[in-house]
C-alpha cells in the first residue's frame, strides 16, 4: 500500500474541506455578504464546472502550480454554496451529518485501501448509473416527483460512496514517487466524493430551521 501517496492526498483533501466550510460559515454569519454573492449563482457553478472538466482531463498538461491554484479556487467557491446549509439545515443535523460522513469515508476508504480485486470495471457501471440520475433529476425538475426525488437521493447517495471505495483502491495503486499534482488532483476526486455525500445524507436526513 502508497502510505506516501495517500497521506499527500489526504492532506489536500483535508486542505480542500477546510476552506469549503469555512468559506460556507463565514458567508452564513454574514447573510448581506452571502446574498449580494449568491446572486451570481450561475456564474460560480459554470467556473465549477470548467475547473472540473479542465482538471480531469486537461491534467497532464498542467503544471504543479496551476492545478493546486484551480484545485483551491474550486474548494473556495463550493464553500459559497454551502454557506446556504448553515443557513437552512440546523447546526445540530449539519454536524451529525458530518460525523456520519467522517465514519462513512472512514469505512469505505479501508476497504477500498485494502481490497485485491480489481474495481475499474464497478467504475464503469458507476459511471452509467450517475448518468442516469442525472437525467432522471433533470426529468424531475419538470415533473416535481417527491418519490422519485427521494429515490434519486438515495441512488446518488450509493453511487457516490461506491465512487468513494474505487477512488481509495486507485490512490493506494498510485507510485509513492508520482508527481505532487497528481496527489490534489486524488484529493479532488474524494473531496468530490464527500461533498456529495454530506448533500445528500442533509437532503435524506437534514432538519430545516
């Protein structure tokens, strides 16, 4: 197992959810600062997703420095989005679910480290399956389905922590000598993980103010 490897991931990663949640709580403490931003919404999800798209597959072309500064960038914005949960989910329901997200990155990430079987191809089907809900939450936006929406909540719930175990089973394959960018770029992909858990795990399970 990449000892080395991981713990650099782990250390962006943990970097990553530092800034994110402080950048939420500090916006939530400061609600006309939180307004006047989040009505540039669209503007900070079309940065997010051009960060993620350039990172995944832009990758190799990039230097050290430039993914680490777009790694940071993105941790910093999803932080303006999650300034909304403090607002709307009470602070009790947010830190259960952070400590539950904390035992299921846990759990998971042991049995990625430490499983012999080979999981690209459960990757693939991970792949179709997010596809899929994605659609479906597009259909879902139309049609106003509480079930379906509820269902869609628990599928994206397993499809993430199933990404979660493949990501841990690639990072421990990962050479301890491999280039510092390729460990943020890991972090980016559990942090990704996580982020989507805690979401969904508050939609399943939050209590609104």
């Amino acid at each position: 197992m990449n000892n080395n490897f991981i713990s650099k991931v782990y250390k962006w990663l943990a970097i990553g959810l530092l800034i994110t949640f402080g950048c939420g709580f500090f916006l939530s403490v400061n609600t006309d600062l939180f307004m006047s931003i989040i009505e540039a919404y669209g503007v900070f999800v079309a940065i997010e997703i051009v960060l993620g798209l350039v990172m995944i597959f832009a990758l190799h072309k990039l230097s050290e420095t430039v993914v680490k500064t777009m790694y940071l960038i993105y941790t910093a914005i999803t932080g303006i989005t999650f300034g909304s949960i403090f607002i709307v989910y009470e602070v009790s329901s947010i830190m259960w679910v952070f400590l539950a997200t904390a035992v299921i990155f846990g759990v998971l990430g042991f049995i990625g480290k430490n499983t012999k079987k080979n999981l690209n191809g459960f990757g693939t089907f991970l792949f179709v399956a997010l596809l899929a809900s994605l659609i479906l939450l597009i259909i879902n936006a139309f049609v106003g389905s509480a079930v379906l929406d509820l269902g869609l909540a628990i599928a994206i719930l397993l499809i993430f922590c199933g990404y979660l175990v493949i990501d841990m089973w690639r990072i421990s394959k990962m050479n301890p000598d491999t280039e510092e960018k390729y460990a943020v770029y890991w972090a980016f992909q559990l942090y990704l993980d996580i982020i989507n858990i805690i979401i969904k795990l508050l939609q399943l399970f939050g209590k609104r103010n």
